[in-house]
C-alpha cells in the first residue's frame, strides 16, 4: 500500500472535505421526517401498542443481521478500488436505482399497513445496505476487505441527532470512535479461519451495536408512518428520504476514509474540526 501523503491538504482536497462535513453534520433524520409527516413523533409511537415497540426491536436485529450477512458474502468488488484513489475518475454509485427499490418497498408497506412494516425492514435495510458499499466503492474503498464491508454495515450508526438526543451533537469522529473498535474487532475474527464466523463474539458486539443506533432511526421512521399520512405516497416519500439520508451519511463517511488514506488520519481529522466550526449550508 502507498504511504499516505503527509502535505497539507490542497484546495481540492479541503473542498472535498468540506463537502463532507456538511453531509455528515446536518440536521438528523427525525427532523426532516418530522417535517415531511407534519406531526411530533411522540404521538406516533403513542399510537403502537407495547407488543410493536418488541416487535420492531426484533425486527431491527434481524433486518441489521441480514445487512451484515449481504456485506460478508456479495459485497466484494476487489478490483472496484484499483486505480480509483488517485485523480483520475471514479465509477458513480447508482443512487437513483437503489433509492427507486427502496421508495417502491416504503410504498407497499404504506399501503398495506403498519404491519407490512415488519417485512419491509429487512428488504429495505438490504437495498440500503448495497446502495452503501456502492457509494463505497465509488469512493475507492476495497470492497474485497472484511474492515471494508463492516465499515459499511457501521454506517447504519450514523444517523445523525435523533429525537432523543439532547440539543448537543457529538460530531461524526466523536460516532466513529463508538463503532471503530467494534468493527477492528469483528474483521480480525472473521479474518481467522478457525473462527471466521458471524456467530463470533466481535461480530456479535458489532451486530448489537448497529441495531442498538439503527433502532432510533427505524422507530422515527416506524413513527411517520403510524401518522396519518397518505398511504403508499406517504410510505414512499419517507423511504425516500430514509435512503438518501444514509446515502448522504455514507457519501461523507467515505469521502473522509479515501482523504485518510491519501493524507493521512491526523490531518484529515484537524481539518475536518476547523471546517465543521465554519458555518456551511447542508450538501448532497
């Protein structure tokens, strides 16, 4: 691997940065589907009786465990990366076909019901999950690496403010730091024979800490939808922007992780601080 270039970042990475920051620093999920659904999410989840609130919770686990099953077994594309972390041009990710899936799966739930819910999730979960790693790899991320495909299951931690959260954000490294440990641990046992497995402990501290982060966002989702909006066109509209929320978070999360590797941890960090001090509008 070539060393990282420890020089300054130039114009052109610092923009690129910028653009980072001001994806992975905006407004949560929960308020733009607050916005969307015109009502507090309190009193959709008022709305659920006791055996839902299990329910997702189960269904959250499952649908993190499937994610992580597709990010072990198909999400390799070794030569994805080749060529594609210097200047020259990358592959695009395809958003748009990974966001119609997902709008096509919040559609028929939306009609269907609260209940088709519970096998919306993992399908939709699944989409999102090959729309990540094909951001990844549009950013130069070596797909045929287990940290790679962990790192984009981790993505489903950064949701950004919740509404649960109090008025102060911790910032996206403050998020990583939660994850990146986890996801060291889980790539060294799956990179062991002996116990390269996804029941291993690491995988499975992994696995309860996405769907521990990712449950606050299905429940706000889960929220809109038990609010009274129109049916499939609403279940469509916040799938929408469920998908885009995570494509924008999986967008900044990789534009850093490529800088990282070409100048280095430490520089990328410090300047990604000063910038995020700096007022900037959202990005996508």
């Amino acid at each position: 691997m070539t060393p990282p270039d420890l020089r300054p970042l130039d114009d052109s990475a610092r923009s690129e940065l910028k653009r980072a920051v001001a994806l992975l620093e905006h407004p949560g999920l929960a308020a733009r589907m607050a916005d969307l659904a015109g009502k507090p999410f309190e009193r959709g989840l008022a709305r659920l009786p006791a055996r839902w609130h299990r329910a997702l919770t189960r269904a959250t686990e499952q649908a993190v465990q499937a994610a992580l099953r597709l990010a072990l077994t198909t999400l390799r594309n070794p030569a994805a990366a080749a060529g594609s972390e210097g200047d020259g041009p990358r592959p695009a990710a395809a958003n748009a076909w990974h966001r119609a899936g997902v709008i096509a799966t919040g559609a028929g739930a939306g009609f269907f019901g609260l209940p088709a819910l519970m096998l919306e999730l993992p399908l939709t979960t699944t989409l999102m999950m090959r729309s990540i790693a094909d951001v990844a790899r549009s950013e130069g991320a070596d797909l045929g690496q287990d940290a790679t495909r962990l790192d984009c299951v981790a993505v489903l931690m950064l949701g950004g403010p919740s509404t649960a959260d109090d008025g102060s954000s911790l910032g996206y490294f403050a998020a990583r730091e939660a994850f990146a440990q986890a996801v060291q641990q889980a790539a060294r046992h799956l990179a062991a024979p002996a116990i390269g497995h996804t029941a291993s402990p690491a995988v499975l501290r992994l696995i309860a800490l996405v769907a521990d982060r990712f449950g606050l966002q299905v429940s706000e989702k889960l929220a809109a939808q038990a609010l009274p909006v129109i049916g499939a066109a609403g279940g469509a509209a916040i799938n929408a922007l469920f998908i885009s929320h995570f494509q924008a978070m999986a967008r900044g999360h990789f534009i850093v992780r490529r800088l990282e590797r070409r100048h280095g941890p430490q520089l990328v960090q410090q300047a990604y601080a000063q910038l995020r001090a700096e007022p900037a509008g959202p990005a996508r």
